[in-house]
C-alpha cells in the first residue's frame, strides 16, 4: 500500500485540477485516464483492478453522466474492486439535484469505507470547457427557456474542496453541496462574458423541439443532445435554485463569483477567436 491518491478523470475539467493541486502539495498521484499507467476505462473492468493496486484514496468521477445506460452498475462494480483491492477512502462528484447521482451516491455511502459527497452545481467551466464554449465562440447563445437561476461553480474552488476532502479526516461522511455565491440567468452569463470578451453575443431562449433540431443540426451526438434535454427539463426546476455555503465552510473563503471566473478564463485566451 502506498499514499498514492487515484484521480479519475484525470485529464478532464474537475480531475486534472485536483492532480496539479495534490503534486504542488507533493502528494503522489496516479492518473486514471484511458491513456494512463496502467489505463483506465469504465468500458474495461477487466483493467480497474491494476488501476487500484496499492492505492488507499480515490477521486471517484464518473463518465459522461450518471443517466448513462449502465453507470451505476459501472460504479457499483468500480467501488467493489477498489474495497477488495484495499482502498479505504472515496471522495465522489456527484451532481445536485439528480435522482441518478444520489443513487450512485448510494453506492459510495453503502460501501463500507470512508467517504465524502461533493455534489456539484452546474459549473461555470462549461462557458470554455465545455458545451457551451462552441457557442461563446460563435457569438450565437441558444437554449431552451430555462424555468430557474443557477448557482454556477467555479472549479478551481470544487477542486480545493476535493483536495480538503481527500487530506483532511474531518471531511469523512459529510456531504458537501457546492454553490457559487450567486443565482444567475443564462441571459446573465452571457451577458459577463461578452462584456469581458468585448464581442456581442446573440442570446436566445427557444422551446425544446427547436432546441433538439439545432443541436441535431450541429451534429452534436445524441448522448449530449439527451443530457441537455435531461438538463433542462429536470434538473433547471428550481430545485438547485439556493445557495449553500459549504465552500466557505470547507476551504474558508467566499468562493469564485462568475466575473471573477470570467476574468480568469478570458485571460487563458479560450474566448479568443482566430482571423
Ligand atoms: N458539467 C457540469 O456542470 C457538472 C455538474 C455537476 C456534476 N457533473 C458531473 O461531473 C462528472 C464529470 O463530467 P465532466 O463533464 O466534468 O467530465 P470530465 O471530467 O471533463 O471528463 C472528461 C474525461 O473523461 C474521460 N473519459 C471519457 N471516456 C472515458 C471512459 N470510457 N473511461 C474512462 N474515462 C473516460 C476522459 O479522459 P481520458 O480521455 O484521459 O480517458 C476525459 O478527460 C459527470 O459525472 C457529471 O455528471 C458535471
């Protein structure tokens, strides 16, 4: 057994924050990621019980989504090969308000080792990780009428709070809910980043069928096309319309508004566009 910390994920928006942080502190990290060492693929189990070998600490993240045909039962078989293996913690990212992440939240809770739940809000990194960067770009921002305000998080904050999590005992069985300090509008967000980027951004809210044929116009996958339906028709209710302080609380300091998030993003040059 080593302090080898395993982040799943790794190469992705949440996992390859919480690897830079945890190697800044020195801590050694292993990468689950397809193209790590050993790989690691949820479509694989066969490889899961290398990835594990002599870890103590996981980062558990689940890809594309815990909607996904068969997740759970990935995750159930994910968590049995990581206890046999001789893991003792697990901190998950979990989603807020979805009836299927609290299933899986189920799994790691029922697991018979040291947990904690970070349910996440919608994070701000989709604006230029993500979905909807495609749009920020094009200058054309298009979604379904949304029934709720979000309180988006930045992820820089979610990882200091995973890291608190997988270094600080204190952080054992407690669930996190983890919102910005403020509910925005997507006409909102759009609007602070087009200020920042100083280029005009079309927005316009549309019913779900004309907002499932441009998505099918742009060819984006069906997996997403059903994920941003899911979205905003279930979870965007008003059900994660509230702010909790748990970020405060775990890392001591307000978190990240959505200017300064914006301030931080423009500056990688993400929203720049080639002439
Ligand atoms: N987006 C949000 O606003 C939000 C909010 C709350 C919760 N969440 C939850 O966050 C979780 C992660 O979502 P995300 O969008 O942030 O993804 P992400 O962590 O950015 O995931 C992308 C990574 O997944 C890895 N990956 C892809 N297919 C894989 C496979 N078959 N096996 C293993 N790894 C694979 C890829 O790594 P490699 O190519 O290196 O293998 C890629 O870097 C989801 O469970 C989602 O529900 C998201």
């Amino acid at each position: 057994m080593t302090n080898e910390i395993l982040v799943l994920g790794a190469t992705g928006k949440t996992g390859k924050r919480v690897m830079e942080k945890l190697q800044k502190m020195g801590i050694p990290v292993r990468a689950g990621s397809r193209n790590g060492t050993p790989p690691f693929d949820w479509d694989r189990s066969e490889g899961w019980a290398s990835v594990v070998d002599g870890i103590q600490k996981v980062y558990l993240t689940y890809y594309p989504d815990f909607m996904a045909p068969g997740a759970l039962e990935k995750i159930q078989g994910f968590v049995n090969t990581a206890k046999k293996s001789g893991v003792q913690q697990l901190v998950f990212l979990s989603g807020r308000g979805e009836k299927e992440a609290e299933e899986a939240e189920r799994i790691v809770i029922d697991s018979g080792l040291c947990w904690t739940i970070v349910r996440s809000s919608w994070f701000m990194q989709n604006f230029s990780e993500f979905f909807f960067l495609d749009n920020i770009l094009e200058g054309y921002f298009v979604i379904p009428k949304p029934k709720a305000f979000e309180p988006f998080v930045d992820l820089d904050d979610l990882a200091e709070v995973v890291v608190e999590a997988l270094t600080d005992a204190r952080h054992n069985g407690k669930i996190y809910e983890l919102t910005g300090p403020e509910l925005l509008s997507f006409k909102d967000t759009t609007r602070l980043i087009s200020e920042a980027i100083n280029r005009p951004i079309v927005y316009e809210e549309v019913d779900m069928n004309g907002y499932i044929k441009i998505l099918g116009d742009y060819q984006i996958p069906e997996d997403i096309i059903w994920l941003m339906q899911y979205l905003f028709t279930e979870v965007l209710d008003g059900r994660n319309e509230s702010i909790t302080n748990d970020i405060e609380k775990v890392i001591g300091r307000k978190p990240v508004t959505f200017a300064e998030y914006v301030v931080k993003a423009n500056r990688t040059g993400v929203w720049d566009i080639q002439h």
